[in-house]
C-alpha cells in the first residue's frame, strides 16, 4: 500500500525535538485513522508514495506515551473528515491528552468519549452538524482550564452546564448564547471572546469577577456601557456591529489595553485620570471617530494608534509618559509627511511592541 492512500501524521520524534527546544506542538489528523499511518518528513516534502508507513497502534501508544510527558504543550487535533463523520470513540487511543481539538468537523458521533478523557484541560470543539445539543453536560468541565467552542449550524446549545465548570480560565464562544447568562458565576474566569448581539444584556459579563481579558469579535450590539469590571486590563471590540457607544473608560480603572477595529459608528470615546493603568490604545478603521476625549489625563500612556483619521497629531493633547504616536490618514501619498509630523514631536511613528494583544 502507498503512503498517499494512508492517513498522513507528524513525525513524532521532530514534535519531540521541538517540545524540548521550548515550544509547543499539535499533531493532527485530518482523516479516520487506519491500520498504517504515512510519516511526513521533517521538511515536508519529497514524494508521498516514498514516506514510510508506520502501524497505527505504535504511533498512537507513542502519541500517547508523549502526551503524558508534555501536558498540554502538546495538542492532538482532529479536523477535515469531509468524506466521513468523526468517530469520538478513537479519543480512547489518545487516553493520555490534556489538550484536544476537534474542530472543523461538519458530522460527528460518539463525542460522549471527550468525557472519559481524565486529563483534559484544553478542549476546541468545533462539529457543524452537532446532534448532541447536550453534549456539554457530557464533557468533564469541572477539570478545563481552556474551552472553545466553534460555530455550529444549531443555536440551542445548552450554555447552563458551564456554570459548573469551575476550573476555567479562558474561554471562547463563537454564536452560542442558551443561557449564557449562567456564565455569570465563572468567577473564576480570566479572559472571555464572545460575539455579542443586540438582544443580549451584557449585564452578566459584570459577575465574571476575576476577568481581566474581555473580547468581542464580529456580532453585534450599540452600547458597552453596562459592562463595569474594576479589575479588566484588556479590552477589543472588533467588527461588532452597530457599536456607537463605549460609554466613560473610567470605570475600568485597571485597564491597561484597549484595541477597537472596524467600528464605523462610533464617534467618541472618554478617557480621564481614573486610567492611570492604561497603557496602549488603538484605534484601526474607524471612520466616525473624531473625539478621543482625556487622553491627557491618562498619566501612564505609553502609546496611540489611530489609523484612517483625519485629525492632525498636532492638534492632541497628549500626555508625557506618551513615547508612541502610530497616526495615519490612509493616504499613500502623505504618508512620510505623517509620519514626519509625529517624529518632529518627539515621538515614535510606529506600533508599540506591547500594544497588540487579540491573539495572545
């Protein structure tokens, strides 16, 4: 049998090089697993009726042996199965893994089998077609520290079995909104991605008292100002549709961070002494905006990226703790003498290296 007719894996002694060296690895499947698995060289090429096939039980009593010594550096993921419906049973050859990801997956079965997984505590579930509306109850919540879940073609994801999932620290949310009130009690929770709607009181976002990380991508909503978390250090708002209004930054007096995008309805933004935390705020492709009120009572601010403006840097008044002025109209044309105006101020006309966040 050829290796291009076999499932194809990772070598698993460069994923072991690589963890040693520091880092962290994911070994991925992206088809059943058969009787033998096809090597892919450490460069990734060469001819694939030339990669050395292996049988599947010694690679998977590998994987798993590697799990066990790694944790969580090392991510097995699951995804693609276009042509079949990922079978969860096979989770049982992976006994061993803190981290899993079963994403991109349009039908899956026996997704029970995440459950009998003693050692979890990554978990990326992404199925299109889920069956099981339930299945969170199923999974072992009490021991995540990490969960993400996909979007699925389904909206009546029971959200309430998270209250119970006490060990969690960051989680991500893509169109599931079932009694996500109940995520209120995660009190425990440090950094939560959702995509808001305009329906939805964000009131309960408030009860996540340990939260320092809140990002809301895509969705939509007008008005954050009912979101008050003394101890939040960073704050995004990307392509959330309909935002006009952030309300007083003050009262998020720990803020360190703040990152809007693609908000084309929003025209002012207050600031003041009480963020004497804030260090970095960028602002990228947002056309109304004209007013970024307080910025010089802001004692600590380090940097300002404001893209896509008309508004001459001259014109600020910042404060002098600033060291980095990243201010561009978008005009090609002008833009050395854009940034010559920032650098004839003293500042630097670039992004500061600390100031971006979303992905981290």
């Amino acid at each position: 049998m050829s290796g291009s007719d076999n499932t194809w894996a990772f070598d698993l002694d460069q994923v072991e090089t690589e963890l040693k060296q520091g880092g962290e690895a994911t070994v991925q499947f992206s088809d059943p697993i058969g009787e033998k698995l096809a090597i892919v060289p450490s460069n990734g090429g060469g001819d694939p009726e030339a990669w050395p096939l292996v049988y599947s039980a010694d690679y998977l009593a590998h994987l798993n042996a590697l799990c066990r010594q790694w944790g969580a550096k090392l991510t097995v993921r699951f995804y693609g199965h276009h042509s079949d419906i990922f079978d969860g049973k096979c989770l049982r050859d992976v006994c061993e893994a803190r981290s899993v990801s079963i994403d991109s997956i349009y039908e899956a079965e026996n997704l029970e089998a995440i459950g009998e997984l003693e050692h979890l505590s990554h978990l990326h579930l992404g199925v299109f077609e889920l069956a099981d509306k339930a299945i969170l109850a199923k999974l072992p919540l009490k021991q995540l520290s990490r969960l993400t879940l996909s979007q699925t073609q389904t909206k009546a994801l029971d959200l309430a079995p998270l209250e119970g999932a006490t060990a969690l620290k960051k989680l991500y949310l893509d169109g599931h909104y079932k009694n996500i009130a109940k995520l209120g009690g995660l009190d425990g929770l440090q950094e939560f991605t959702f995509n808001p709607k305009a329906s939805l009181d964000l009131g309960f976002i408030n009860s996540m008292t340990s939260l320092r990380a809140l990002k809301l991508l895509l969705g939509g909503t007008k008005s954050l100002a009912d979101i008050q978390l003394d101890g939040l250090q960073d704050l995004a708002c990307t392509q959330v549709r309909g935002l006009s209004q952030m309300g007083d930054m003050q009262r998020f007096p720990a803020l360190r961070r703040l990152l809007v995008q693609d908000q084309k309805q929003l025209e002012q933004v207050q600031f003041g002494a009480a963020n004497r935390a804030l260090e970095h705020v960028w602002f990228y492709n947002c056309p109304g905006l004209t007013d970024i009120a307080g910025l010089a009572d802001c004692a600590n601010l380090q940097s300002l990226r404001w893209l896509f403006t008309e508004t001459d840097p001259a014109s600020l008044t910042l404060p002098k703790s600033l060291t980095h002025l990243h201010m561009l109209s978008g005009k090609r044309k002008a833009e050395a003498e854009e940034k010559a105006a920032v650098e004839a101020m003293g500042l630097i006309a670039e992004d500061h290296p600390d100031a971006w966040f979303f992905f981290k």
